[in-house]
C-alpha cells in the first residue's frame, strides 16, 4: 500500500536522482551503518525473505566508482529518500 517516486534534476555539472518512499523508514541508530556491507536494519528476518545485506553497499561503490555519491534522510513511519548523485558525463 506504499509508493515509490523517482525523479531527477540537473544541479550545475551533475544529475540528481532521488528514490522515496512512503515506506516504515530506518531508524536513526541504523542509519550510519545501511551502506556497510551485509548490514540488516531487521535481524529477524532471514535471507530468504529480508535480502543479503549487500544492495546499499553495491550501490555506494557504483556511485564511488562513477566519481558520485549516494545519501540518504529517512523517518521512522513516514519513509526514507535515497538521493544518487553523479557527474554528467560530457
């Protein structure tokens, strides 16, 4: 029952992508730690349900490695907003 909106924007020399959603959102405690690898936000859930702990990670590095950078704001029971941003490429 969630949504999910992307959107971009140029801001000078870089695009900028932004991914919200209306999601139950990460905690504050969690938030520092969500872009190390195989970090869970919830420990209960198994790997077959709940992922391996590897997608922020990849991301980040792919960001990394297209000399850009990935954040993220987020509030518990409102949702989070991923926000991507790389060089254009000229």
């Amino acid at each position: 029952g969630g949504e999910i909106k992307v959107g971009m924007s140029f801001e000078g020399k870089m695009v900028v992508i932004k991914i919200t959603d209306t999601g139950i959102g990460i905690s504050p405690k969690d938030l520092p730690h969500i872009f190390k690898r195989f970090y869970r936000v919830d420990k209960a859930r198994s790997r077959a349900s709940g992922g391996s702990g590897l997608g922020l990670s990849i991301a980040e590095q792919i960001a990394k490695s297209h000399k850009g950078e990935i954040r993220v704001e987020s509030e518990v029971g409102k949702g989070s907003t991923f926000t991507v941003i790389l060089p254009i490429a000229l």
